[in-house]
C-alpha cells in the first residue's frame, strides 16, 4: 500500500557544496548594496531569492508565494521590520525560518521578542554565518547529509548597488516634508555604510541619528550627509 502524502511537497535534496538546495528565501530590505550581497549568498548556498524593499510590497508577495526563509530588515520604508516579524510568527503558514536582520546590533531583541528565530548583524557577507543561521533553524530532513566543510568566503556586492542606496537617499532627502525623513535616512545609511566599510558616512550618519534623538536640530548633521551623499553620487565607478 502505499503510504505517500502526494500534496507533501517535494525539495531537491541539499548538498554539502549546495547546504539551502530546494529553499526559497524572501528578503524584505530596502538597501540595493545589502541585498544584492543577499543575493551571491544565496546564489553560492543554491537557494532561490525574491526580494520586497516595504512592508507593503512584502505582504503582497506572501500572499502569493510561500517562501522556506523570511530575512527583514528591522528598518523599513514605511515601518517597522519587526511588526511583519510577529505577524508571520503568528500566522497559520509561517515561514520555516524567520530572521531579522539590522546593522544595529541592539535590534537583536526586538525582532527575538516579535517571534524571528534568529538575528544576522549587517553587513552579511559571510558565506558560512549565512549558511549556518539558516541551517541551525531548519528540521533535520532540510540539512545535508553526512560532514560539510565551513567555506571562509565572504561576498562582494556590486559598487553599482551602493551608488543606487546613494541615489535612494538623495531623493529621500530631496523630497524630504518632516523631519521623519531624516530619521529613516540615518537608520539606512548607518547600516548600508556599515556594510560597505564607509567609515565616513557611517559616522556623519551616526551623528544626525544621535541629534534626531535628542530632539535637537540636526539640519548642520543633514547638510554633511547630504553633502557626502552627493561626493559619492559624483565618484566614477570603473566597469
């Protein structure tokens, strides 16, 4: 007799070269750079990728598609990473594995507390960090069998991807109405200059967060950052 669910769905078994074989993953991040470093550790582990960069288009997507592996970003658009989290958590079809994701680290508890099984500290370009989290949150079944070597590699993204993050910001800060504006403008760019080692940028934004939270005016901390937004919009980059 046979005993075979024919609606269980069926994955391609994973390799040791290939551990995310068969897994789809949606990420849900609004920087170009760190998606795109996203998608090469996807593409090196042999899992699919989908990408939504708000809340909004996110939950127009899950209502199509079931992905295996939800990465959010914490730091959205048009509101919190964390509140998709919890509702994914809650939800009757949550995703396999869920996972937030911020370039500040004391974000960690929030997405834990909204229901996420893991946190990756931006920048993610470790191939082998990438792998594990995703793995150590799988069932048994959904890992490849027998040993497998950690791979040292780490990803490059695209230069082109940050000049896209720059053009981004610049627009935001173009059509800028409230000062809110600056506030997602120092949150993106803290973690996408953290992610491309933009020490400079990292630090001016740094500053116009710390003045955004204390309520003073940051217009001096916005001129800077528009300013090396705009040097950096300016560099040539070498195809």
């Amino acid at each position: 007799m046979d005993t075979t669910d024919p609606f269980k769905p069926i994955y391609p078994a994973p390799t040791a070269m290939r551990p995310l074989l068969g897994l789809t993953v949606l990420v849900i991040e609004d920087s170009r750079f760190a998606c795109e470093a996203l998608r090469l550790l996807c593409l090196r582990s042999g899992a699919r990728i989908r990408r939504a960069d708000t809340l909004r288009s996110a939950r127009r997507h899950l209502q199509v598609y079931r992905p295996t592996v939800v990465i959010v970003d914490v730091g959205l658009p048009d509101g919190s990473g964390s509140d998709l989290i919890r509702e994914l958590s809650e939800s009757g079809n949550r995703p396999e594995v869920i996972l937030g994701t911020s370039g500040d680290i004391d974000r960690e508890g929030i997405v834990l507390d909204a229901g996420a099984d893991g946190f990756m500290a931006k920048p993610v370009v470790s191939l082998s960090v990438f792998q594990d989290t995703i793995l150590s949150h799988l069932p048994l079944d959904r890992r490849p069998n027998g040993p497998r070597s950690v791979p040292n590699d780490v990803v490059e993204p695209d230069p082109i991807a940050y000049r896209d993050d720059m053009a981004h910001v610049a627009d935001v800060l173009e059509g800028a109405s409230d000062v809110r504006a600056l506030d997602y403008v120092a949150q993106f760019l803290s973690g996408v200059a953290r992610s491309a080692a933009d020490d400079e940028l990292m630090m001016a934004s740094a500053a116009l967060a710390a003045k955004r939270a204390r309520g003073d005016s940051a217009a001096s901390e916005a001129a800077t950052v528009a300013g090396l937004v705009q040097e950096r919009l300016a560099e040539k980059i070498a195809i």
